[in-house]
C-alpha cells in the first residue's frame, strides 16, 4: 500500500488540528513564548500564520517529530488526516495488509 499526504504529513497535521489548535499544543508543551518571539523576526512577519507555524516547527532538531506526535495525539479521531487514518488502520487491521 502507499499512502500520500497532499504536500507532507506536517501540513496534513496543521490543517487538521487548525492553526488554533497547532498553537494551543505548542504553548501547552511550554514552547508559546518561543513562538511568539519567533513570529515578530523580520523574516516571519509578512508570512501567513501556516508557514510560520512549519517554519517554527523545523527550526530545532527534533522539534518535528516532538510535535507531530503531540499535535496527533490532541486531535480527535474523527480529524486524522487521511493518509494517516489509512496507514494506521493498514498497521493495525491484519485485514488489509
């Protein structure tokens, strides 16, 4: 089987949680000041909220990984994105694999 995310998994994830959402996470996981800081550089400023968000994401090593666990296990399982919905449900249903 072969599962695709419309541009990759983190993008996947910030649309499924929101922006809102996304932030709520990183601010509950202690990194909000980060972010706020992050957000008033020159270079973030003029950037919509979704590309600031990744571009925060990826800015310390581990950072992605951290996150994108984090920001799945906030979402209900009614919002996974859909190529992650499937990937699960491939690992875990001896059925379809």
């Amino acid at each position: 089987d072969f599962f695709a995310c419309v541009e990759d998994l983190e993008a996947e994830l910030i649309r499924a949680a929101g922006i809102a959402g996304v932030e709520q996470v990183i601010r509950a996981n202690g990194d909000g000041r980060a972010l706020d800081t992050f957000r008033r550089q020159p270079d973030q400023r003029d950037r919509a909220p979704e590309r600031q968000v990744r571009r925060f994401l990826g800015t310390m090593s581990g950072r992605k990984s951290h996150y994108g666990r984090a920001i799945v296990e906030a979402l209900p399982p009614s919002a996974l994105p859909a190529p992650l919905e499937a990937l699960l449900t491939a690992v875990t249903d001896p059925m379809t694999g």
